[in-house]
C-alpha cells in the first residue's frame, strides 16, 4: 500500500522494468482494471504488480454514462492522481485520443506525468472517441497520429514513462489499414503497440507474427469483439501486456445491484448482510490499521 509518510516508488521505472521482463520471458504482465482508488488498492492486495486505469470504467463510474468521449483531460487525470497516490504500484492509465491536437498531446502527457502515472495509451480515434468495443468508429489520418506519437515522446519529461499507441482503424479500415498504421505508429517512436478490437484468431495471430519482436498489448474487453483467450495462448503469440479493463466494474455493479434488489424488496438488509463484507474487515482492507498506528505516533 502507498504509505502515507512516504513517497512512491519510482512508477515509470518499474513499469518499463516489467515490461522488459514480460517481453523477454514471454509471460504476459497482466493489469486488472480499476475506476477508482478502492479498486486500485484491491488489485495491490490481490498481489498483482501494476494496475489499469480504465476510461470505460472512469467514464461509468464519474458520470455514469458510457464511454464516448464525455470525459475531458482534466476529469481524466485528476481520477488518475486520485488512483497513483492510493498505491504503490504503478498506473498504466488511458488517454483517449490526447485530448486534440499534437500541442495538445503534449500537455497530455505531462499533466499524466505529473498526476504520477507510470505510462499512458493514445489511439487514433476522432474526438470524441469510443469505447474501441463500440461501433460506428472513426479514425485520423495516420499521419496526424504520427504527429501526436512524435509529440508525446518529445514531451515526456522521465524517459521511462511509458506511450503506448493504439489504433481503432481495424474496424472502419479493416485489417489491412490497422497494420499499416501499426507500422507507422511503432516507427514514431511508441514503446508498446496496440491494435484494437481484432476479431478472430486468425486476426490476432496475424497481427502477432507482423510484429514480433514489438512489445504489444492485448486487451482482454469482457465481452468485447476479441476472442477470450487463455493466459498461455497470448503468452504463446508473444503479447507482453494483458489488460482486463473493466471486470471489475462488471463484477461490482452486478453484486450492487443484488444489494438494492433485496434492500427493496425487504425494507432492510438482513436477508444478506452475512453476504457482505464485515464493517471492520473493509475498514482494514482501506488502511484504517495505518491511520491509528499514525494517530498514535503523534498524538
């Protein structure tokens, strides 16, 4: 857990530590996603070694509406400050587009660095974006993504910080296109490649080959276009990076309303309150242990 007395370790570092290692060993490093502090701090204790700022889930679970592009820099990155400094591992988060233009993508990428993320993905979506699981998408030119890659890495003031590039051409452009891009956006000078929302193995495992040796990123969307691959097979193709972006929204939004359908049902929460996490074992799972260890030292 991220202590309160004492500053981060080093995010982007350790994140492009995990990345080299997950690259050469070709074992995946896997990063669940969270919305919000309490999720974050639930991937720590669930002993994974870096965690998913999702933008689905930031967009559900600020505003509760979907994910196309309601969202600007500044709510983006204050939730991503807010999730940085509850943990200590470090933040992959989402970056939509960058927000407008190359100039723009350079704010962008500071205002993340600065909020403590340790690396960033941008796509080459039309503002207002989607979600890359949605349809009716639409694209840049590829060379105005060029752009803002070139701008990116230029503005990022910790060479480890981490850009990832993400393109959504696959399913207004087809396969073809997306690879192209790929080619282009890799060449800009992105540390990691993804391409959105392939369908079908023969798909992923085109992609795979086309850019062996190219740390990639698979997103695991629940119930996105991709096929729901095993751990080994997308260890096998070579992916260095799984994100699971929104199980964990899925999952809690499912057992919340469980909860309301009982509390209205019966009035009270007695028929499952021995369902529910205790009062005091939550209140630990948040640090309260911490803040009375800290109440004690200087009172």
């Amino acid at each position: 857990m991220a202590d309160l007395l004492r500053p981060r370790s080093n995010g982007p570092a350790r994140l492009r530590e995990l990345l080299a290692r997950a690259h050469e060993t070709k074992q995946p490093l896997v990063l669940p996603g969270c919305y919000d502090a309490l999720g974050a701090r639930l991937i720590e204790q669930a002993g994974f070694d870096a965690a998913y700022m999702t933008g689905f889930g930031t967009a559900a679970g600020l505003l509760g509406r979907p994910d196309v592009g309601l969202l600007g820099l500044a709510e983006m990155v204050d939730n991503a400050r807010r999730i940085a400094a509850a943990i200590d591992l470090p933040v992959l988060a989402d970056a939509d587009t960058g927000y407008g233009n190359q100039i723009n993508v350079i704010r962008t990428v500071q205002e993340y660095e600065r909020a403590g993320v340790a690396g960033i993905h941008i796509e080459d979506q039309v503002l207002p974006k989607k979600c890359g699981h949605m349809e009716n998408k639409a694209v840049v030119d590829a060379s105005e993504m060029v752009g803002k890659i070139e701008a990116a890495v230029a503005a990022r003031h910790d060479p480890d910080f981490v850009l990832i590039t993400r393109t959504d051409a696959r399913a207004p452009h087809g396969l073809d296109e997306a690879i192209a891009r790929a080619h282009r956006f890799v060449d800009a000078g992105a540390d990691v490649l993804f391409v959105e929302a392939l369908e079908g193995i023969d798909e992923i495992e085109t992609v795979a080959s086309e850019f062996a040796g190219v740390p990639m990123l698979f997103n695991w969307a629940e119930g996105g276009k991709t096929p729901p691959l095993t751990y080994d097979q997308i260890a096998e193709l070579g992916f260095a990076l799984i994100i699971a972006p929104i199980g964990t929204m899925l999952s809690a939004t499912r057992a919340m309303q469980g909860f309301l359908t009982s509390l209205k049902r019966d009035g009270t929460p007695a028929e499952v309150v021995d369902e529910l996490m205790g009062f005091s074992e939550f209140t630990d799972t948040i640090g309260l242990p911490e803040i009375v260890d800290l109440e004690d030292r200087f009172s």
